[in-house]
C-alpha cells in the first residue's frame, strides 16, 4: 500500500515539474516574440553609448531662489566623450530674483557634467520676458552655436543672432546674455530697425553701431559707436545711443552722447544740429514728442528761401525742441548764450541773447513746417545789415514775425529799446524807447518803424525826442509824435508832430509848433542876429527845409497859423512868417504886429553924473513886415501904425534899424517912416512924406511934402524940415532956403 503511495506521489510531482517546464518555456517564447518585434522598430544602440534616459532636468538654487532649469526631452550619455546629448532642450531662467520667465530652446545640445557647460547646435530660440507680463512685451532672439555656462547660466554665441521685439527689429553677430546683471550685449556689426506703430505714417528708423548692450532691469538699449541714425534723409552721428523702452518695448526715449550730429537735407536745402549730448522723448503712438539738446548746441541750415539762399546759424548752451504729435517742430526753447545768424540774400542778421523761444506751424503746403515766431525770453540783441545800412537793436524783449515761406516779415522790442542805425557816409544814429516795431517786405528789407514811449534820438550833433518816432524806407521819412522835439546845437524844432525827409531835409510841422534858433557857436554875425541867431518862432504849423541842417542852400521855413517870432523883449507876430534861415532874412504876412525895445535915449536930467535911461516899447502893426539879419534892419508895409507909451507913428511904410545890446539883444536905433507920415507925441502931431526917429537922441525928423507940426492948443509950426525932441519942448525948424531958424517952443 506503501509503495502504491509513493509512486502515485512521483507521478504527480513529475506531472507538476513538466508543466512548470513548459510553462516558463512559454513565458520565454512570449517573451522574445515580443522583444523580437520591438527590435525591429529601434536602432541598435552604439557601443560608446554608456546610458540611455528618456528624460533629462537639472535645476540650480541658490538659498531659497531656484536660479534656472535645463530640460530635455531625452538624454544619451556616451562612455569615451564624457558628455551627454540632450535632445529637445528647454532652459528656463528665472534671475536672481525670479522675476524673469527667459527660455532658450534648442532641438540638440551637447552637455559637458566635468565643466557643466551645453552646447547647442543649430538654430537657437532666446525670449527674454518678465514674469509680471504674462508673455506681452519682451524680445526675441534667433541664433545658432549657443553656450550655456551651468555656473554663471551665461548664454553665449559668436554666430549671427536676429533680434526682434515690438517696437522693433534687428541683427547683429555674437550674443552674451547674464543672467546675474540681467543685461543682453550683441557684440558686433549691429543692425537695428525701430518701425513706427500700426496707424502712424512715420518712416521706419534704420540704426547702426559696433555693439550693443540690452540692460533688462532699465529696459534699455544702449547702442555703441560709432552710431548711425537714419530717418528718410534724416542722418544721426554720435559714438552712443541709449534707447530706453516703454512696457510695451517700444522707444520711450533715446539719449545720444558723444559728439551726436544730425544731418537732414531735402529739395529745399539742407540742416546740420549737433551738441554734447541729444535727447528725444517718444509719445506711446512711436511719434517723438520732445528733443532736448545739452552743452555746445550748434544748429546750421542752408536753403532757397523767397530770393537767393537763405542760410542760418544757431548756437547756445541748452536747448528743447516740442513736437506736435506728427513728428514735426512746433516749439522751440534754448538758453545759455543763445547766438542766432541769419542771411537771406545780400541781408544778414545775427541774434544775440541768453534765452530764446520759436513757435512752429504747417507750411501752407500742408507738408513740412514753417517757424512761425521768435521770441527772446531774457534781453537780446539784433544785428541787421544790408548793402544799403545796419541796424543794431537791443530790447529786454524782442520778438519775430515769420511769413509763408519762414522770411522775417516783422519785428518787434519792448522793455527799453536801443537802436544803432549806420548809413554810408552819414553820422550814425541812435534811439531809445519803450517800445519798437518793425514791419518788412520780401527779401528781409525792412519798411517801416515804429519806436513808442519816451522816444529819444541822435544823429551826429542832432537829438530828439517824442512820444513815437516812425520811419518810413519808402518814403524815406521820420515821423515824430507827441512832445516831438529835433534839435542841434544851431536850432531846435518843437510840436506835436514833426515829419523829416531823411533824403532832402524837408520838414512838417503840426500842432503847437515852436522853433529855436541859437546861431552859429563863434559866430558874432549870427549870434547878434535876432531872428536868425537867437529866434524863437512858434506856430500851429510849419514846412520847409530841415532846421538841424541849415548848411543847406535852401534851408527855408513857413510858419503859419497864429505865427509868432520874439528874441527877449522883441516880438513879431502874424498870420504867416517866412524864414531864409542862410540869408538871415525873415518875411511875415497877414496881419503883422511887432514889439521891438529901443536904445534909451538921453535925459536931460542927471543922476550921479550918468545919463539915465528910460527903456521904452515899440509896438508896430502892417500887413507885412520883411526883416534882414546881415543889415540889422526890418521893413514894414502896406499901411504900418507903430506906437510906444511916448510917441505914435503911421505911415505907408516904416523901416527899422537895429544894433546888438546887452547879451546881443536887438535894439532899435532907428525908424524911417515913409508915405503919408503922421507922427503923434504927448499932444503933438507931425505930418510929413517921410518921418525919421533916432531913438539914441530921442528925436523926430519930418521932412518931405510939407511937413508941419501942430499942438493941442493950436499952434502950428512948418518948414522943409522940422525936429522935435520927446525929453523937451524945442522945435528946430529948417526953413526953405537951408537955413535954421531959432529953437520955436510950442505948447504941450
């Protein structure tokens, strides 16, 4: 029973052996069919290769701040290279900060584990962003033979690299991105085009320079030198240029440094600008909103302009330039020693002052723009000049007036105004005022100006002064207004208006008109002249020749209106009164009246052994008075009545002789009456064709016709010729033969 135990016992122990056999041989089978058909899908793997992964990442952290992240699809360690290749690499750089999201990627990079360094060949993709940004902004690199250093996570390249970011694009060969100073630097050959925004009309920006270095934490550009600009015609030179980007990485503003230089040129001329240092504000729309030029600015312009070239200069110290939105000029400021030159054909003009303001407006065109005013700020100074004179103009204030085609069509000065004006062979002339204003034509010429407030002027030894001075090129005339005053050291005019033809001397004169005239200096025939060497004439208006100059051959005056000339106590008055300035010779007409103070004649009374004079006042009346410097003498005609508080005379005409008194005062020494004379004296009347009075001897002499002499109580008393004196009673009495009968008294 046993052994019929034991050996079913080995017969299922057997049974169970066998199908645990060839079950494993059927799990083997299965299993190479299966490894037999994966094999047929892969490659055999290469005897160098150590270690295959499906998958690669490695990370470096400093403290708590994870630095970067390198990931790669798959990674192959090979035995004799001690490298891996890393396929589909993605490296993740996260700064100092975390505040960056910068990836590289690369289809294939070589990993070095000894000196921790990736190697990517072929085409590498570089974003640099912010993290805050959620991908918007940033920039975008394209390059290829990348190096990425584990230890400092710098990314590096010598080949070819494509920039581009929203406000731009560009190309440049070698890159080297820090991740530590978060700063991109393109190393050489750089190529930049700044593209303006989608609805501006603006050109592109084409920029060039040896290098350039992306500083992240500035969000800037700062480009390397030399440095090219260019705009359309528009040219930029300078050794740096700093961009400096909005959130959007568009420009904001750029700084050029080093020697910065524009150049602009179009059909219509050409500009140069440069200074020390040049800044340009961007608006968001890419348009430039503000120019700011610092240290040596230096402007210069050429061009066709109305007539000839017109050609400028400018230079000061500082100097800002106000967009209006479209790229174009429309306010201009500068300060520090601002010094303008501007010539317009055979005109030239220099501006001087410490500060300066332009405006700017559209050409009438609609293209381009035209400097509409200028302005100084600080007081200034202006140089004109052309063939013909120059003007010299300082003002606290001073501003230009600008036409279609940018020429000077006005100028204007305020805040105590002084002018400098030289002509050819003629005195200089000088002004001050308040207030100045000019107005030009075509070509810079000036044609009128206007001086107002306490106006003040000289030309050689002539001055004036007025309320407002106008000049007139056309006319070549000076017009004076309000309290107007011209004089010199001969003559002086006065009224309330006075009008000069600078070109032929001619003078008007309006509204309380009142002339002087003082003589020549060491000149005792004119300064013992009356009327012409100490005269004063006024009147409601005046003509005739220049007073200031009366070396003229004509120099002549009218007076009329209410005309009245008087020296001391002599007067002379009438409708009109004429004057031969050269000829010392006066005319008056239409209801002449004249005082005149004659020499004292002798009394019979004694006063400590000196004769004592008793001044008398002649008064004379006539349609007409003619009176002759060099002969100290006057005539009087057309029916003359002359009277002083002793005598009376009346006559057809009546002649008057003069001589110098004290301080060279005209005094009557003698009148011949002629015509019709009637001579009446306390009480006494004389008839005669011809009367003389001596007014040193105090006489009367009637003679001519049959001259008689009669008193109040009728006494009568004739002969050819009878003399009577005012301080007596004797009569001398010439009878027909010639001889002299004895002194006759007559009753008073």
């Amino acid at each position: 029973m046993q052994n019929r135990q034991a050996a079913r016992y080995a017969r299922w122990s057997a049974g169970i052996a066998v199908a645990i056999c060839f079950l494993v041989i059927g799990v083997y089978v299965q299993r190479r069919m299966r490894s037999g058909a994966r094999d047929k899908d892969l490659h055999p793997v290469p005897a160098s290769v150590a270690q295959q992964s499906a998958g690669f990442s490695f990370s470096k952290v400093v403290g708590t701040q994870k630095l970067f992240t390198v990931r790669a699809s798959q990674a192959t360690q090979f035995k004799d290279q001690n490298r891996s290749l890393l396929e589909n690499v993605a490296i993740t750089i996260y700064g100092a900060r975390g505040e960056r999201d910068d990836s590289v990627r690369a289809d294939e990079c070589s990993y070095e584990p000894q000196t921790g360094s990736i190697r990517c060949h072929g085409v590498v993709q570089i974003d640099l962003r912010n993290a805050k940004t959620s991908g918007r902004g940033g920039m975008h690199l394209q390059t290829s033979d990348i190096l990425f250093d584990r230890d400092s996570g710098k990314v590096s390249t010598e080949k070819p690299v494509v920039l581009q970011f929203t406000g731009g694009r560009g190309q440049a060969d070698g890159v080297l991105y820090d991740p530590q100073s978060e700063d991109v630097t393109l190393e050489k050959s750089v190529q930049l085009e700044i593209t303006p925004a989608a609805k501006s009309r603006e050109l592109p920006v084409n920029l060039s320079g040896s290098s350039l270095e992306f500083q992240r934490k500035e969000n800037a550009l700062r480009i390397f030198g030399p440095v090219c600009v260019q705009q359309s015609a528009a040219t930029l030179t300078t050794d740096m240029l700093e961009l400096q980007l909005d959130a959007a990485m568009r420009p904001a503003q750029a700084v050029a440094t080093g020697s910065p230089e524009i150049h602009d040129s179009d059909a219509g001329g050409s500009a140069s600008f440069s200074a020390n240092r040049i800044e340009a504000e961007f608006t968001p729309d890419g348009t430039l909103g503000k120019i700011i030029a610092d240290q040596n600015v230096h402007g210069e312009s050429t061009g066709e302009r109305v007539r000839g070239n017109a050609n400028s200069r400018f230079s000061s110290q500082h100097a800002e330039l106000l967009m209006n939105g479209a790229n174009e000029p429309r306010e201009l400021l500068a300060d520090g020693n601002v010094q303008m030159n501007m010539s317009q054909g055979e005109v030239k003009r220099s501006v001087a002052t410490e500060s300066v303001r332009m405006n700017f407006a559209p050409n009438a065109t609609g293209r381009g723009q035209r400097i509409v005013s200028a302005e100084t700020l600080e007081p200034g100074e202006i140089l004109t000049t052309d063939p013909e004179e120059s003007f010299r103009i300082r003002a606290g204030k001073l501003q230009a007036i600008f036409g279609a085609r940018s020429e000077l069509t006005a100028l204007r000065g305020s805040g105590g105004v002084q002018i400098t004006r030289a002509l050819p062979a003629k005195p200089p002339q000088s002004s001050t005022a308040r207030t100045f204003a000019a107005d030009f034509a075509r070509g810079g010429i000036w044609q009128d100006i206007d001086e107002k407030g306490d106006v003040k002027f000289r030309e050689g030894d002539r001055q004036g002064a007025a309320n407002e001075v106008k000049f007139s090129r056309a006319a070549n005339e000076m017009t004076l207004t309000g309290a107007a005053s011209v004089e010199d050291p001969a003559s002086r005019l006065q009224a309330a208006t006075i009008q000069i033809n600078q070109e032929s001397g001619e003078v008007h004169a309006s509204g309380a008109v009142l002339a002087s005239y003082f003589g020549k200096q060491n000149d005792r025939a004119a300064t013992t002249n009356s009327m012409a060497g100490a005269a004063n004439i006024s009147a409601d208006e005046m003509t005739g020749s220049e007073l200031a100059k009366p070396q003229r051959a004509n120099a002549h005056a009218v007076f009329f209106g209410h005309a009245r000339m008087w020296h001391g106590s002599n007067l002379l008055q009438a409708d009109t009164i004429e004057l031969w300035q050269n000829e010392k010779r006066a005319e008056g007409r239409g209801n002449v009246i004249g005082e005149f103070a004659e020499a004292a004649h002798k009394s019979v009374a004694k006063i400590e052994g000196t004769e004592k004079a008793a001044p008398v006042l002649w008064q004379v009346k006539a349609p007409q008075a003619d009176y002759w410097g060099d002969a100290e003498k006057m005539e009087w005609t057309g029916g003359v009545r002359a009277h002083s508080s002793e005598a009376s005379i009346s006559s057809q005409t009546l002649a008057l002789s003069f001589s110098s008194g004290p301080d060279n005062r005209q005094i009557l020494q003698r009148a011949i009456a002629t015509g019709g004379v009637r001579i009446e004296q306390n009480g006494r009347t004389g008839t005669a064709e011809r009367g003389e009075y001596a007014a040193r001897e105090g006489k009367f002499v009637l003679s001519g016709g049959q001259p008689a002499l009669a008193d109040s109580s009728g006494n009568r008393t004739t002969g050819r010729e009878l003399t009577f004196f005012l301080a007596s009673d004797t009569i001398l009495v010439e009878s027909q033969n010639g001889s002299r009968a004895a002194n006759r008294r007559v009753e008073k």
